[in-house]
C-alpha cells in the first residue's frame, strides 16, 4: 500500500503542477482556467493512487487474482476527453479551444503519471508543456499563418458586381477558393459570400476600407 505521507505529497504536486499550467490558461483568458486544470491534475493524481492501491489490497487478500491498475486510468483519460471537447468550439472556418482542450488531456496524463509515483516524467512533461504554451506562443506570432476569411458581400440586384470586388479581393493578396450566391428577390439584392485565404497581415481592414468605398455595396462582412 502507498504509505499516508506519500499519497498526500502526490495529490499536493498535482495541485502544483495543474494550478501553474491552469493558471497560464486563466491569463490568457481561457474557458478551462486556474481551477479547472487543478482539480483536473488532482482528480487524474487521486485515480491513479485507487487504482495502484486497489490492486495491492486485491493482491494482498488474493495473490492469484490477475488486476491490471491501468484500466481505471484509461478509463479516467477517456472522460477527460469529453471534458476537452467541451472548450472547442467551431466559429466559421475557425476552431477555437484546441490548445485549452490539449492542456487539460496532458494535465490529466500528468496526474496519472505523478498519482504513479513517476515525478520525474510528470515534471519533465511539465517543463515541455509550459514552454509549449509561454515559449512557442512567441515563435508562433511571428510566423506567417495561412488565415481562411469569409467575406459577405451584398449589392442591389441590378448590379453585375462580382468581377469588380473579385478584382479588389485578390489584389489586396488574397487568394479566392471559392464563390457562393444567394439572391433574395423580396429585397432586391444579392449577396456574394468569398472564402478567401492570406499569409499577410493587416489586409483585413485595408480590404475591409476599399470594398466600403464602393457606392453599390449596401452591406460588407469579413469574418473568418
């Protein structure tokens, strides 16, 4: 059986450990902040600890029972993932919340490995997590990301105006994949609806600034 000191140490290195990657998280204004990744570290530490000293008390009052202490850990990692997946969410062609969602997966894997008796691992795995999150964050901004955007485009519907804004579109340095329609009779309008994509920075609003100056457009949207 784990001794008393030990588990408490365990679930105390837990709270550590998920509170300083939660709390990175709550800085940068995530849904899964300070709390959630420490109860989650704790939780996945608490797991691992019953599933280590369910199978020695099994062991102990049957030697020939065969128990494996990984499944209720596996078991563990699985409901976790239903918890990340609830911070994902799809916005257009953007999906926002995957990082937030990896974190709280790695914190649980972290618990396990700490609820384990493994501090090595888990504290290296600490280190490698919050440089992912602090360190390449920096690196990330600096790199040139190809950006999907919609752009909504609305014109009377006695104007041809689809070559016109097309032409401003691409030579704001975009790149169109794709051109969708939609005519509304009642009103007397169509709307154009560009998916898009660029690695350049700050068009968005250079865009945004020449199709407004366009007396035929009557409404302009850029969302990605």
């Amino acid at each position: 059986m784990v001794p008393a000191y030990e588990i408490i140490f365990r679930l105390m290195l837990g709270a550590f450990i998920g509170g300083i990657i939660g709390f990175e998280r709550e800085v940068h204004g995530r849904a899964a902040g300070f709390r959630t990744q420490l109860i989650v570290c704790v939780a996945a530490v608490l797991i691992m600890i019953v599933s280590e000293n369910y199978y020695f008390y099994l062991h102990n009052l049957d030697s020939s029972l065969r128990i494996d202490p990984a499944r209720i850990s596996a078991g563990a990692l699985i409901g976790i993932g239903f918890l990340g997946a609830g911070v994902i969410v799809k916005s257009g062609l953007a999906i926002r919340g995957l990082t937030t969602a990896a974190s709280i997966w790695i914190v649980s894997a972290i618990g396990l490995a700490i609820g384990g008796g493994l501090y090595l691992e888990g504290i290296v795995t600490t280190v490698i997590t919050i440089i992912a999150l602090l360190a390449l964050r920096i690196i990330e901004k600096r790199i040139r990301i190809l950006r999907f955007k919609t752009i909504i485009i609305s014109v009377p519907a006695t104007e041809n105006a689809e070559e016109i804004v097309r032409s401003i579109i691409v030579n704001a340095g975009f790149n169109i994949h794709s051109v969708d329609y939609e005519k509304n009779q009642a009103e007397g309008k169509i709307t154009y609806y560009f998916i898009a994509s660029t690695r350049k920075r700050g068009v968005v609003r250079q865009l945004f600034a020449k199709l407004g100056s366009l007396d035929f457009i009557t409404a302009i949207k850029i969302s990605e």
